[in-house]
C-alpha cells in the first residue's frame, strides 16, 4: 500500500514547479554543474576579443577581388632559360627577384615561364573568422595556385620548385604593383621566416591627403592590415615518396659533395611538402567549422594563448602559430583516439576543446616520438626527424616542421604550466591563462646570454636550407643541452625576426645575434662538479672526455670509486652556468668569451648573495638546537617546557643578513625564541601579576643556566612600557661563541584572561580596547610568529631559491621605505605565494625570476577587492575562501575608504586574513606599493633585456614632504657606547685598543635609528607618516598627514597648530614648529632636514 | 589677532620663540593656548593653576619654570604637570579583589594605608628613560603660587601681542635638564638592559602587595558570604564551603562539554532519511548560489575595463 502511494507521488506531473528547485534532466542544470568563473570568463573574452570585421577591415573585400581579377588577367610568357629570364625580368621592372640562397646558377638548364594560376584563393583566419583585436596586425592570405604546367618532374631536386615559385611571385609582383601604385604598398617577406618562400606583401598606404595629420594617424592604426599574396603547389604536384624526411634533395650549398648525397634534407622536403597543402587544410578547416561549432571560438582562444606566450607561426616565433593550432584541433577531432576513433567529440564546447588541447600538447612529447595521427599505416620510422613530428598522414605532411627542439619544448613547458592550473582549485584560472603576458624574457628565463657575431658563414652551408642562424642555433642547442644536463629545465633559443625588404633591393643579410635562454633547475644548477661515468667504461668515458676536453679528469672519490669529473671553479648557480656556458661554446662552436654576453648576472651582486649563506643560516638553526636543549636540561624548573620556539626571520633563512655566529659587528644579533610551559593553573589570575610573575621566571631560569654553564652571559632587558597588562622583560643569553638568543616566556592564561576582558561588555571600552590590542600583539608573537617561521624554513628548504629570493625582495621594501610598515612576515608570504602559484609560468627556479614575479604579483594584486590567500598547509577548502572574500566584502562595504582594514591575507594557520596586516600597511601604502611595483615592472617589460637591475633598487626621494638626514657617525658611536657597561672602563687612550675589541659587546634592545623613530612615530602619530629602510640607512622620509587641513579650533586638536593669520579661530598645522621639535629630540642624530619645495 | 579674554573659557595664546638648531636652520613661533584650569571634578588648586595646551613635544619643568620668569618674574610658577603624568599607577588587585572591594569599603588606618603606599611605590619598576617626548600637541596643568600670579600671568601674555618680545624655548633653564639627542637614546639603551637584582626586588614588593591584596579579598568574600546586608540578603560570592573552584579548571570543563555535545550531534548526522535528502537539496542549492555568484563576479569584471582584454 504504502509504496504505491509513494510511486504516485513520483509520477506525479506537471505539479507546481519551483523555480529555484534543480531538476537534473534539464539543460540548464548540467550547465550549472559544469560552469564556473572560467567559462563565464572565456565566454566573455569571446566576445570581446572578436574584431569588427565590417570595421576594421572595411573594403577588404573589394581589394581582394580587384587583386584576383588582375592576378587572372595577366598573360603568360612562354619559357626562358632562367637565367635570361631573370635578367630581362629585374631590367624592365626593377625588382630583384627573391630566389632563395645560393641563387641559381648562370649557366642553369631549366627554363621559366608564366601561366595564369589554377586557382586564386582567400585562406586562413580571414575566412574563417577567427581573428583575434589584440594581433599586431590583420594578416589576409591570398594563395595563388601556380598550373602543374609549369613544372618538371624532377623539380623537387636543387631547389628548382623554388627557384620557379620566385620567379612566379616576382612576376604577379611587378604587376600587382603597376595596377595598386596608388593604394598599396609591396615589399616581399619570407613566408613564416621560411628563408625558401618568399611571398608578396600589400599594406595599405596612409592616405597623404595631409590634411590632419592625428586623424590620418589614427586611420592608420585603425586599418592595419596585409594582404600576403602566396604562391602555392597544386595538388600531387610531387610523390611523397620523394620527399619523405629521410630523402635527399637538395645538394646545392653544400660544400662537401659526398656529404651532400647522403644527408637527409627534412626541412627542405617539408616545406616542399607543405606547398601544395594550402587548399587541402581550407578545406579541411571549413569542413570542420560547420561539423563543429565550438571550432572557430576553440581557435580563438588558442591564438590567444599562443599569442600570450609569444608563439607564433614564424619560425622566431617557434613555428607554432594559429594555423598549427587549428589544423591540430581539426586532427584531434577526426582522428587521433583509440580504433581509428575521433580523440575528441564534436559536441565539446570552446573551452573543453582549449582545454583537450592543452592536454594534448602537455602529454605528448613531440621531439621524442613523432606523433602520427590516426593508426595509419605510416610507420614511425618513416617520418622520424631529428625536431618535433606532428605527421598528418592524411595531407602527408609534419605540422611541426618549422619548430625547433627548443621551441616544442617551450611549448610543452607552458602546456603543462596551464594544464596544471586549471587543475588547480585554489587559484585564479583566467587571467593567467589568457590575460598575462607571459613572454618578457626575464620573468622566463633565469639567465639569458647574447651571442653576437657576424661570422655565421661556416653554418651557411647545408643543403637542409634553414638559414645560417638556425643551423647555428641547432648547432649550440646540441652541445648546451649536453653540457646542461639534468642542470636546467629548458633551453631555449632566440632568434632574430627577419621583416619584409622592398621589391627592388635583395634582402639584407642575415646576422647572428641569438639569445639563449635558460632556466633552471635549482636543485642541480648549484652542484659544482660533474660527474662522469667510471674509468672502467672505456666507450663513456672516451665520450664524456670527448665533450669537455681538457677539463675533464679522473677523480678517486670518498665511496671508492674513480669518476670522470670536471669541476667548475664559480660557486653560485648563475656563474657556474655562465662558465660552462663560456666553456662549451668555445670548445664546441669557437664562440670566444667576449662574444657571449651574460645578462641578468647584476642582480645577484645588489645584496651580496653567496653560496656559504645557506650553510651560515643552518649553522643558526643547528646552534638554536643546542640552546634548546640547554634549556631543557635545567633541573627542576618549577613548570615543565612544552616548547621552545625560534622566530626572527634569521631562523627561517629570511633575514637580509645571514646570521654569522661570532662577533663581527660592534653589536649583537639575537634570535627571538618563545618559551611555552605546560598548561598550569599555578599562575595569577591577574594579568600584571602573570607579567611579574614571568620576571621572576627568567631570572630564575637566569640563575640556573649560569649555574650550568659559565660561560654563558646573561642580561635582563626591558620592554619599553610601564607596568601593565603586557609583557614586561626578557632575558638576553649570549654563548660564548656569539649565539645570541631574547627569550620571552608565553603564559596560556595570559590569553584567556585577554580574550575573556576584550568579550567583557561591563568593562570600561578603554579597558577592552587595551585588553584587544595586547591580545592581538600576543596571538602574533606566540601562536602566529612561531607556526610562520616553522612553515617559511620547510618551504625554503624544499625551494633552494627562496631563501635568496625572499633576502632580495626584502632588500627592495627596504630601498623602497616601506619597511616601517609592511612586516617584514608579509613580504615573506608575497615572496612564498610566487612560488606557490607560479602560474602562467612554473616556479621560479632563481633569483632573477623569483624577484621579477614577485614584482609582477604585487603590480596584479588588486588589494581592495581580492584577498590574498597564501594555502601553505593546502588545507584551506573552497568553502573557506568564499568567507574570506566576503569578509572582504563586508570590511568594504562597511569602510569605504579603507581607513581601518586594507589588505586581507590568510594563510592556513591564519583565516581571519589580519593577522598579517593588522598593524599596516595604510591605504595610501599600500598603494604606494602598487604603484612601485608596477612601475617596476612596466621597466622590465620596457627594456626588456636591457634592463639595468640596480634601477629597480633606486630610491625615489622626491616624493617625499621631509627628509630626515641621519648622521652615521652619532647613531655608529652610540651603538659602541651603549655596547659597553654604562660607568666601565674608560676609553683607551690608543684607538686601536679600544673596550670593544678586549670585550664582548652587549645585546641592545633595539637599533638607535629604530628606537629614535619608534619614539618619533608615537609622538606624531597623527601629524607625519615616517617611511624609513634597514636601520642603516641614513635617510628617514616622512609625509604630512594629507588630513590635517586648516580647521576651526577646538581643545581636543591632535596635532601642534598655530593660527592662520588674519583668519579668525581657524588654526592649521605648525610645521616649522614641529620640524624644530623633532630637530631638538634628534640632536646630533639628524644631520640635516630636508623640506620639499612646496607646489603652492 | 583677537583680543584674549583672560576670564571664561576663552584660551589665550602664549606665543613662544624656537630658536634654530644646527640640522634645521628655521625659527617658528610655537604657540601655546593658556586659559585657567576649570576641570570637571573641581580641585582645591583651581583658582591658581593653568590649562595648557599644545605644549611642545620636549616639554619639561624647567622649561616652562623660565618661560613663566621671562612673562611674570621668579617665584610665582611652582610646578607643573604632565598629562598622563597624574594617572593613578596600576591597579595590582588580584581579580577577585575588585569586585570584593566594591562591595564592601571599609576605611583603614591612614598610617597602615601610608605604609602600603610606599610598599606599592617600592614595586614600580626603575625608570628607562631619562626625559620623557610628550604626544604632540598634549596639554599640562601649571600651578602658580597664588591667585594674583594667575592674573598677572594672562595679563603679561596680552601685553605680548604688542610687545612681540616672545620668550625663548629653552634659555635661562635653570637646573639640570637630561639631554635629548644621542645621549638620551643611549641611556635608554642603557637602562633597558635592567638591573637584575632591583628587578627582583620590585617584583618581590610587587608580590608582597599583590599576596596581601589577594589575602584581604579573601577575607572579605568569606565576610559577605555569612553577613546578611541590610535587607537582609546575602551576597553570593564564588567559592563554596571547600576551596574556591579555579578559573582555570572551570573553563577546562566546559570545553570538555562543548566537545561532547559535538560529538553527539557528529553522531547523529544521515541518520534518518529526511536528513540525507535535506543535505542533498542544500547542496544542490548552493551549487546554484554559487552559479550566481560566478555571473556576479564575471559582471563586476566587465563594469571594470579591460579585464578581459589580454595585454599586449
């Protein structure tokens, strides 16, 4: 009975319908479940990246018809011999024709001649619409089909084809030219770099009417577009029998004629392969667009991607352009899956084919294995090469042919980078993916080296015709990758852009200007020896000395066994890739050192980073570990120790200076450690008394420690505050051998009572208010501080750069002046979330990029309305940072003006996203910041790889109200004064034996410079904002409060004021006064005060 | 400028010359407002003492000792106070005592209150600077020998205005003033690095009052437990008949509790059917909220401009 009744109830139909109510079956909610930010996102950048083309390229139409009516009209000639031709031809219309290098001989057998094409056709993203706003420029191609009539069996050998396909463009050329003199300008261009395929291009001329000559500019912005006139092979025009890639064909320019016979020409073979494609993948292409129609929008955000990185078709651009992409996508849609089967549905959308794609290029290694769509019969042998195979067995041609290995490695590299991020969960998928630009060299590369030469003849002379720079870099790419080893990731080359040459001159020469990129991998870059295989394997051996010549020698090591090794005589990363990069191009290429020019070396030199720096930070932690177990040893403490806890950023490989146990320095470092004890309810319940009652802890603890060890010296400091509900004192321990730690002892009823004073609402609010601040001050210093330096040490063991990285970004807060008021925890996690989310790139695998990204982090970072979320533990769910955003919101909507909470940033240990930004930075800060950093990186991206990294370091002075001159020698000789016994000995009368150098100095609580502003800062907490770097620096600047405006007088004014003349009650701030009052405090301190002019 | 009424509330303005300083080669007239001292709790030194106002950040007695000589003559300031200066010291009482005392005040014995003070003086802690930078623009109270230097006072300030003869910060100091500059930072270095046996002993004298304090709340919550006040009610203080239950072990019960109550709830969850079904429907609508989230924030994105233009 009852399941019946239940079974009426289901099928119940067309009942009422809610409309919030999912229903599974319905279209929407699938869309539902698959949405997310990132679809809504690329939709949206569809629709805005797709030009107007009624707009943009109005007209072109008309042109391209006129163009193909003239290209038909004109009348053939009957054959020449070439050589006649060829002279007759550049005499009557002063064009040299573009035959690619070595030019035919005089005395060439074969004749040329001119037919009307087979065909004249538009191809390319123009028909299929797949344009994109943001490409340089609009590129129309325009293939024109030469007749088979003009060709020879035998033309595919010694560059015949191309020899005729020169002469055919030249002639449309001359033509083309005489009818569109008015409206067009031609020149050639290589097609896609492609040295053997000179094309025609038409830009439109910028109407000379002169009459205005902004609105002309702007025209011309407007409708930049080409029209590339290409001349293609009909179809079959050659067997692919004959131009497989282990065929040769071409023995011209090659010097050795033996040689010549027998080395495969691939290159060659497939851009003769690829001549007679143009209409096959048109069609292919249309067909696809109309079977899917995701197709063209899947297209377009390729390009994007592509274009983001810098890929495109042309050969310096990696060879790997739109058209690749798109006849890719179009395989992978008919072939490519298991059984013959379609690898992709044609019912995908956009982004899921984008994202198959990416897939695709990250999972197969394409210059290992040449990939062959569909389980043809082609065997792999048969179109293997010495780059990167996408054979097509179809159209019969490799799609990759003018990629190189490094350019597909590249490639993968990014793949792989954005298929990981959208795997990701946690982060932002959109802008990384398509926004950013990801190709500025020295956010890439961790080292870049230029090689400048003219010398690239001897590279000139291979039949496989790729030009004398390709060959080069080939050349150098084979040697560096096995000098390299498992030391880098990726190398990648440069080459130079060839651009069009005008009809009647000869293209220029070719010049050897390359840049080699390199990045890292940090893990092995560092290890200054390379080992070899053992002197028992005679054939390695003879091998690896083969490869590095002279320095390579037989070592005995410590395990037994005899190693062919080199050794590298640099220490730090950078410099041992220089010298072997100096070493390898010399031995293998005659590359001499001066050519080779490093850059990116100037940044590791702005703070002195050294290879003994990560030994000197250990060496802390090690000594922090004896110190603990001294602790721990004490006998009979009253309370147990539950934990001892280190938190100065030299415990977490983050301070500026390494920490160098000893005494080097006229003062004393110390390390901050924290003292919990075990829960115990023998302590006060009264918030001064604990405070006394820790007092009593340390110096008991004092007595015994000296009891243990005398050679400990121990001194109690003062915080500097009264007698309150804070803590009061700590005890400096200074060893002998110059370790140095300030303890602080944390007591867990502290925090209750705190918390339970701030919730208690009968308390007076100034009470609370107290309560609050001192409970915040705590929860940093003994829950958030130690967890931090515990989670930035593990993560800087597991990245070797970040150490030095997070030293540098430091170091440019601190040039900077924000120091004061970013801590210097925040920028460890701005440093951290670099690291953590790389993307579009990968990790930052060395100093250079480490520091550059993090710039780039802080330009993006729209502070007001994102939250940082820093996920070190990966625990934060999804839900999590949805509250933290609405949190954000909130703080937003009820603070505007942002006068009270402005940055949010959570960490897994920290989620209420204030911990960190509690005290600072301020609005105006923190926008300070912003603006640095992208004007940072704006240069970067500017000067590219002229950049002077110490102009990244410079100080802008000018924007600054007031500069405080500090005197060096005041603030240098109270340090030495309060470093000894106040009433001790007197000076020595010989400088040389001065109290310092005969005693050990004693700990200070602060730095004077610190202390002095410090002071500073709480007098004029309303009036002046103090921007100060490391302590020794000697310029402090300060801003007046933009606030402080003339305003009536009331008792209550914060500031120091005087009257306005001649204006009644109305007073404003005395500047001069205050200036005056701070100039008497500082003393000799303050060398000068320096006031800016004012506008006004 | 106005002309000053001396009487009422009205401030008047004691302009006062600041001579330049090597790193800072201006002059500037400060400018102290002044008026006679009328506090909300009226004292018995009100009709002879002056409120000040805007006093310069390195303020000190002798500083303003000679100021009110160049204005009236020696002999008529007799000292000055510091705002923050006449806060009453820490309360020391142990919690309990607080409330203890504020329901049973019982007057002691001034000689034994006389003794306390002292003991609760010698548990202040040693001094760590030497001179004190006063906030900007903070306010002291002067205390002149009697009512007629008050007069005279306002009425040397209103002949100022003419005179322009302004008195100079920081000339005729009479007695010692601690150096600001180099020196002051460096005795505060100095001082900071404490003491250990005056610490100690501070913080024993600090425990004697504390132990004492603690002690004398004792006795009074065990007093009120038995006295009935005078309607008859008995106050309820903590602490039963046995010892008095610790803060410490209370909150540790209750935390104890909230657990269990967790505990038993986490139990209890996709136990019936309706519950699972429940679940579901949230799920499914907060997959939806979040859709809508999604279009708001890709909306937000597009009011702003260029978000979805990729750089060049």
């Amino acid at each position: 009975m009852e399941s019946s009744s239940k079974r009426r109830k289901i099928g119940h139909e067309g009942g009422i319908r809610h409309s919030g109510l999912i229903d599974f079956e319905s279209r929407n909610t699938a869309r539902v479940n698959a949405a997310s930010t990132f679809v809504l996102q690329t939709d949206e950048l569809l629709k805005e990246a797709k030009p107007n083309y009624e707009k943009a390229l109005h007209g072109v139409d008309g042109q391209l018809h006129r163009l193909k009516s003239i290209i038909d009209s004109i009348e053939p000639h009957d054959p020449r011999p070439i050589s006649e031709a060829t002279i007759k031809f550049e005499k009557e219309h002063r064009i040299v024709i573009p035959f690619p290098d070595p030019k035919p001989a005089k005395d060439a057998p074969y004749k040329v001649s001119y037919a009307p094409p087979s065909q004249c056709n538009v191809v390319g993203s123009y028909v299929s619409r797949t344009m994109i706003k943001t490409q340089s420029e609009f590129g129309i191609d325009m293939v024109v089909q030469m007749p088979a009539s003009l060709f020879q069996e035998k033309d595919y050998t010694n560059m015949r084809y191309f020899y005729r396909r020169a002469y055919y463009i030249s002639y449309i050329a001359a033509r083309v030219r005489k009818e569109f003199a008015e409206d067009m300008e031609l020149s050639f261009e290589n097609l896609n770099e492609n040295p053997l395929l000179p094309i025609v291009v038409l830009r439109p001329k910028a109407s000379s009417d002169g009459s205005d000559e902004r609105e002309t500019k702007k025209k011309a912005k407007k409708s930049s577009y080409s029209i590339k006139l290409i001349p293609c092979a009909p179809d079959d025009l050659f067997p692919w029998s004959k131009v497989t890639p282990k065929s040769n064909n071409n023995r011209l320019g090659e010097v050795d004629e033996k040689k010549a016979a027998q080395t495969a020409t691939p290159f060659y073979n497939s851009t003769l392969n690829a001549e007679r494609t143009f209409i096959p993948y048109l069609r292919l292409l249309t067909h696809l667009k109309k079977e899917c129609p995701a197709f063209p929008d899947a297209c377009i955000l390729g390009r994007t991607w592509l274009q983001q990185r810098g890929f495109g078709s042309a050969v310096s651009q990696g060879g790997f352009g739109h058209f690749e992409w798109a006849a890719m996508i179009a395989l992978l849609l008919q072939t490519g899956g298991r059984n013959g089967q379609a690898a992709l549905s044609t019912s995908l959308s956009s982004t899921e084919l984008f994202k198959a794609a990416l897939h695709f290029l990250s999972t197969t290694d394409l210059s290992k294995k040449p990939y062959t769509f569909g389980s043809s019969s082609v065997s792999v042998d048969t179109v293997r090469e010495a780059g990167p195979v996408m054979f097509d067995p179809v159209r019969q041609l490799n799609l990759l042919f003018k990629m190189t290995p490094w350019s597909a490695s590249l490639l993968q590299t990014y793949a792989r980078s954005t298929t990981d991020l959208l795997a990701d969960v946690m982060a932002d998928k959109f802008d990384p993916t398509f926004i950013i630009k990801a190709d500025v060299p020295f956010q890439t590369f961790d080292v870049i080296f230029e090689i400048q030469s003219s010398d690239v003849a001897k590279f000139s002379e291979t039949a496989d015709r790729r030009g004398a720079v390709t060959n080069f870099c080939l050349e150098a790419y084979k040697h560096l990758k096995r000098a390299y080893g498992d030391r880098a990731q990726l190398v990648q080359f440069q080459l130079p852009q060839r651009g069009h040459w005008s009809l009647s001159k000869p293209p220029a020469k070719e010049v050897l200007r390359v840049l080699i990129g390199v990045i890292f991998d940090p893990a092995h870059m560092p290890r200054q020896m390379e080992f070899g295989p053992p002197a028992e394997e005679q054939k390695e051996a003879a091998k690896f000395r083969q490869f590095w010549g002279d320095k390579a020698e037989l070592r005995r090591f410590k395990d037994g066994s005899i190693l062919e090794c080199v050794e590298w005589s640099s220490k730090l990363p950078l410099q041992i890739c220089e010298e072997m990069t100096h070493y390898t191009l010399q031995r293998h290429l005659k590359i001499s050192k001066h050519q080779v020019t490093t850059i990116g070396g100037a940044f590791s030199s702005i703070i002195s980073l050294s290879h003994l720096d990560k030994s000197a930070f250990d060496s802390a932690r090690q000594a922090f570990q004896d110190f603990e177990r001294d602790i721990r040893n004490l006998e009979e403490l009253p309370l147990h120790i539950r934990q001892l806890s280190a938190t100065s950023s030299s415990a977490r490989y983050a301070s500026i200076e390494p920490p160098l146990v000893g005494y080097h320095k006229g003062s004393i470092e110390l390390i901050d450690v924290n003292l919990y004890f075990e829960a115990s309810s023998k302590w006060p319940e009264n918030l001064t008394a604990i405070q006394e009652a820790k007092v009593e802890f340390l110096l008991d603890i004092d007595r015994r420690l000296r009891k243990a060890n005398e050679k400990i010296s121990t001194y109690l400091g003062r915080e500097n505050r009264e007698l309150g509900i804070e803590n009061l004192a700590f005890l400096d321990i200074i060893y002998e051998n110059g370790a140095a730690y300030r303890l602080r002892i944390h007591c867990d009823l502290e925090e209750k009572l705190l918390e339970r004073q701030v919730k208690n609402k009968t308390l007076e609010p100034r009470v609370r208010e107290e309560a609050e601040e001192a409970f915040v001050k705590l929860n940093w210093l003994y829950n958030t501080l130690p967890l931090h330096t515990q989670t930035i040490a593990t993560f800087c063991t597991r990245f070797p750069p970040l150490s030095s990285t997070i030293r540098l970004v430091k170091h440019w807060f601190n040039c900077h002046k924000l120091t004061g008021h970013i801590r210097e925890e925040l920028i460890e996690l701005f440093v951290l979330h670099a690291f953590l989310q790389p993307y579009p790139w990968k990790q930052p695998s060395s100093v250079v990029t480490g520091l550059l990204r993090t710039l780039f982090f802080l330009s993006k970072w729209d502070w007001r309305d994102e939250a940082l979320i820093v996920d070190t533990g990966e625990d934060l769910s999804e839900d999590d940072r949805s509250s933290l955003h609405h949190e954000l919101q909130t703080w937003r909507k009820r603070d505007p003006n942002m006068n009270d909470k402005v940055m949010c940033v959570a960490t897994s240990h920290d989620q209420s996203g204030l911990a960190y930004t509690r005290n600072g930075p301020s609005k105006l800060v923190a926008s300070r910041m912003t603006h640095l950093a992208k004007a940072a990186c704006k240069l970067v991206r500017e000067k590219g790889i002229r950049l002077d990294p110490s102009l990244l370091f410079e100080t802008a002075l000018q924007d600054y109200d007031v500069l405080f001159h500090l005197s060096s020698k005041a603030i240098k000789s109270i340090v030495r004064e309060t470093a000894v016994e106040s009433g001790g000995r007197k000076q020595s009368q010989f400088k040389n034996l001065d109290v310092l150098t005969a005693s050990v100095p004693l700990p200070i609580r602060a730095h004077p410079t610190d202390v002095f502003i410090e002071e500073l800062e709480r007098v004029y907490e309303d009036t002046l904002l103090f921007f100060k770097g490391s302590a020794d620096d000697g310029v402090v600047a300060a801003l007046w409060n933009p606030r402080l405006q003339k305003q009536k007088f009331r008792a209550g004014l914060p500031y120091n004021f005087h009257s306005v003349k001649g204006d009644g009650d109305q007073v404003e701030l005395n500047r001069k006064a205050v200036l005056l009052e701070i100039a008497r405090a500082g003393g000799e301190m303050i060398k000068k005060i320096e006031v800016a002019d004012e506008e006004e | 400028m106005v002309p000053v009424d001396a009487a009422g509330d009205q401030f008047a303005i004691l302009p006062i010359q600041m001579p330049p300083v090597p790193s800072f080669h201006e002059t500037a007239l400060h400018e102290v407002r002044i008026r006679r001292n009328a506090p909300k709790i009226p004292t018995a030194n009100d009709s002879r003492s002056l409120f000040l106002k805007n006093i310069p950040a390195d303020s000190t007695e002798p500083h303003f000792r000679a100021v009110f000589t160049a204005l009236v003559g020696a002999g008529r300031f007799e000292t000055i106070t510091f705002e923050g200066e006449d806060k009453a010291a820490v309360a020391i009482d142990p919690a309990r005592a607080v409330k203890a005392a504020a329901l049973a005040r019982k007057r002691k014995r001034s000689d034994v209150e006389e003794e306390e003070k002292a003991e609760e003086e010698a548990a202040q802690l040693p001094e760590i600077w030497t001179r004190r930078l006063y906030r900007s623009s903070s306010t002291a109270i002067v205390l002149l020998a009697d009512e007629k230097s008050v007069q005279l006072v306002l009425k040397a300030i209103t002949k100022l205005q003419k005179t322009k003869k302004y008195p100079v910060w920081g000339q005729h100091l009479s007695g010692d003033v601690p150096l600001l500059g180099a020196p002051w930072v460096s005795s505060h270095l100095r001082l900071s690095r404490a003491n250990k046996a005056e610490i100690q002993k501070a913080t024993h004298a600090f425990f004697n009052v504390f132990n004492r304090k603690e002690k004398e709340a004792a006795e009074i919550s065990k007093r009120l437990r038995n006295e009935p006040d005078e309607d008859g009610f008995v106050t309820v203080t903590r602490g039963g008949k046995g010892t008095p239950a610790n803060q410490f072990e209370a909150e540790e019960a209750r935390r104890k509790m909230i657990e269990k109550a967790a505990k038993k709830k986490s139990e209890m969850k996709d136990f019936y059917r309706f519950q699972l079904r429940e679940r579901r429907k949230q799920e499914q609508a907060e997959l939806l909220k979040r859709f809508e989230e999604d279009k708001k924030k890709v909306n937000a994105m597009r009011e702003k401009r260029g978000k979805f233009k990729p750089e060049t």
